[in-house]
C-alpha cells in the first residue's frame, strides 16, 4: 500500500527538484551570456585602449611593445583568456602586434566577426580610428574554446549556491510534510488505543481545516455504530423481558399436563402451551421487525407505491379471519402513489388492522381507508370501538405498552413498528379519538390532516 506521505514527499521534492533544475538552467544559461557579453565588452575596452596607447606613443612603440609583452606574461586568471592583436596604418603598414596574432586583413569591416586560426575558432573585433594625426586600424582578438572556458567557469560558480542548497531544501520539505501529517498519526493513535466500549466522539478542536471531514465522517460512523449496539442491547433486554412470561407459562402448563390424570384438565394445559408457544413467537418476530427497522437511516431501495392497491390487498387478507362485525374498505378511485417500500407499508397497515380487530367487539364495523384530502394523502383505519383515553393517546407508540387496561392479547410493539415505518417514509403516524365514537389511527403524506 502506498504511504501518502511517501506519496506527498515524491511529488513535493520532484517538483522542487525539478524547479530548481530549471532555475539552474536559467542562471547558468544567463551567467554564460553575461560573461560572453563581459569579454566583448573587454574586447571592446582593449582595443580603444590600444589605439589610443599607439596614437600617443608612436615614436616609442619598442617600449610599448615591452610593457605590454610584460603585462601579457603577468596575467595569470583564467577568468581573463589572453588576447592577440595587431595595429596597422591604413596603407597597411605594421606598427604593433602581439606574439601569435591572427592573419586576417586588417580591411576588414568593423565590428565582431568569428574566425578560424590555429585551428580553432577566434571572436575579433576590428577598430577603426581617423583623425589628423594619423589613420589607425586595430584588431583585437580570443580563442572562443578559452573564452567558454572562463564562461563554463563563471555559469557554473553561479549554479554551485542552487546545488547545496537542494539538499536542505529537500530536508526542510521532509521535515514540514511529517510535521503536517502528524495530525493523522495522532488520530491514527487515538483510535487505535480506545477500547471496544469507548465509542465517544473524537475530538476536533487541534486538528487541522483538511482532517476535519474525515473526523466528522468517523464521528457519524461512532454514532451510528453506538446506535446500533444500543439497538442490538435494548432487542436482547426487550426480548428477555418479554419472553419471561409466555416461556414461563409454557413451562407450567407443560408441568400441568405432565402431572394431570384427566384427560380434559391435560387438553386444556396443551391448549394453554399452545397459545403461549404462539404469543411467544408473535413477540418474537416483533422484536425482530424492531431490531431491522432500527438501524435504517432510509429506504435502501424505494419506488413508488399505490396506498388504494394495499388497502385493498390488507382488506383481502383479513376479511376471511374475522368472525364478526364487518370490515369496510374506503380508498379512491384513482391510485395514490407514494415513494416507500411496499412490504414495510404493508406491515403497518396489517398492524393497524390487528390492532383493531384485536380491541373492538366482535360486531363493530373497522373501516380501511386510503384518501387524498386537501393535498394531502392518508393510509389508515378507523373503527367504532370505545376509543383510548386521551392522557394514553401519546404513549401508544411507546414499546411494549398496552395501556392500563389492555382486553386483549397482545405485545404492545404492533404500534411502535408503525411509528418507525413512518419516519423511514418521512410520514407521519396519527392517532385520536372521533368526536361521534370510534378511534382512528393513520399515516399521512403532505399537510396535516384534518378529517
């Protein structure tokens, strides 16, 4: 695996590597043309020098010649290649040159030109000067292997301060990218030594701008999993409560027909087995329903669906199990299409439905709605039992509670796990007491109802 540290020093010192390879290029190609255009300007210098040396001591040019044949063996940098020249009169004539001068015609025009002598390759400039006392021509001339010598000399004594500058360069690059990234060790630490039951939020407050959505996202997941364990302790006590009593009546009726001797007194422990076997399994997958709804942030996968189409099909399935009374099926005519999960509605509304059946008498009548009033959409029953007391309206959501006096068998969850389908289909879940008699519970879509 890649180290993004690695990653980050690669890419930073490359960059400064290659940023300082060009700066090198630049200055040594600068430096070279600098130096090149320093010695014409020397060549330049010399040559006006030499005319003049030549315009006023003409009639001691022996001595001159000496001196400056003693100030050629004198140079000793290589900064400075030694120079050839040649003076002459305009008809030709020969009055001053140096050991090994060039052959070229002094007719020559003015200015630089590049020559071949000696076999190599020579940079001259020719001068010219007129004046009343006479007519002067100089030509003043360098080996260009030796004047890009002491150009190569000069460019690279200027590159030298880039080049031992690179290495601190780099370890100063090294040193600012580890301490930038310390932060994430230090997260890294910090996870790494929490316990399984730490699941605090870590902090934020040191770390920098760039860490913190990685700390916001690990804080969601912290919350997320507290939840999740929280979920996963609360089905386990849930359960252990709730099963306690059906288990345990289980057991005693088990004892019961195990130790009874008439046959009707052993048929009815059986029965009693039975019913308790049952409730424990309706509590069970209650629970089970709780704990995979629980976890869900949304629907992982929802499309739209008809309310009228699950009225009727949660009419269609219960109508054959009723005994009495009558169930009544109330929706529109054209569909009422909603975006959820189909299953999910469908087990709220059979809980709804249960829930009625389950609390009115036998001979009342449950109506199973699904309605478009005034924008709005509603899914849900009424029935014209006695209603709920008022003070216990608001708790009937709540898990496990049957009220102060339930009539009928019954977990008390059928409720809760419709509350939680509704906040996965971001509806809400309603319940009151009618004004004429009756009691009505509903999930709505879009503004408040209002029967």
């Amino acid at each position: 695996m890649q180290s993004l540290r690695w990653r980050l020093l690669s890419t930073v010192c490359i960059a400064a590597l290659l940023g300082l390879g060009l700066s090198g290029a630049l200055t040594y190609r600068k430096a070279q043309q600098e130096a090149e255009e320093l010695m014409d300007g020397h060549l330049a210098q010399t040559a006006r020098l030499l005319l003049a040396l030549v315009r006023d001591n003409e009639s001691h040019l022996a001595d001159l010649a000496t001196r400056l044949a003693t100030v050629r063996s004198d140079r000793a940098s290589h900064y400075d290649p030694p120079l050839e020249f040649q003076i002459r009169r305009a008809d030709g004539s020969l009055l001053l040159r140096s050991e090994h001068p060039p052959d070229t015609p002094l007719s020559a025009s003015p200015g630089y030109t590049v020559i071949e002598h000696d076999g190599h390759r020579w940079r001259m400039l020719t001068l010219t000067l007129n004046e009343a006392s006479g007519d002067y021509r100089v030509q003043v001339g360098q080996s260009i292997r030796l004047r890009d010598r002491a150009a190569l000399e000069v460019a690279t004594q200027s590159v030298v301060p880039i080049a031992l500058m690179s290495p601190v360069l780099l370890l100063l690059i090294y040193y600012s990218v580890r301490r930038g990234l310390q932060p994430l060790d230090d997260l890294a630490a910090e996870v790494a030594s929490r316990s399984p039951e730490n699941l605090k939020p870590l902090a934020s407050g040191n770390a920098p701008l760039e860490v913190q959505p990685l700390l916001a996202a690990l804080n969601r997941l912290i919350f997320r999993l507290r939840g999740t364990l929280e979920s996963e302790r609360r089905f386990t006590a849930d359960a252990a409560h709730e099963l306690r009593t059906p288990l345990a009546v289980v057991k005693i009726q088990a004892q019961v027909a195990q130790l009874s001797g008439n046959a009707d007194d052993r048929q009815h422990a059986l029965a009693q087995i039975v019913a308790g076997a049952d409730r424990a399994t309706r509590v069970l997958e209650q629970l089970l329903r709780l704990a995979r709804l629980d976890p869900l942030a949304r629907l992982p996968n929802p499309g739209e669906i008809d309310l009228t189409a699950l009225a009727r099909q949660a009419v269609a399935d219960t109508a054959p199990t009723r005994e009495a009374g009558v169930i009544r099926l109330q929706v529109s005519d054209s569909p009422l299409l909603v975006r959820g999960d189909g299953e999910l509605l469908q087990i709220a509304l059979r809980n709804l439905l249960d829930n009625a059946v389950r609390y009115t008498p036998p001979d009342s009548t449950i109506t199973v709605f699904a309605r478009r009033h005034d924008g709005a959409l509603s899914l849900g029953v009424i029935d014209d039992g006695r209603g709920v007391p008022p003070d216990e309206l608001p708790r009937l959501v709540e898990r496990f509670y049957r009220g102060c006096e339930p009539s009928a068998e019954g977990s008390g969850l059928g409720l809760a796990i419709t509350q939680r389908i509704a906040e996965l289909h971001e509806a809400r879940f309603e319940v009151e007491n009618l004004a004429g008699g009756g009691f009505e519970a509903r999930l709505c879509w879009g503004r408040t109802w209002a029967a």
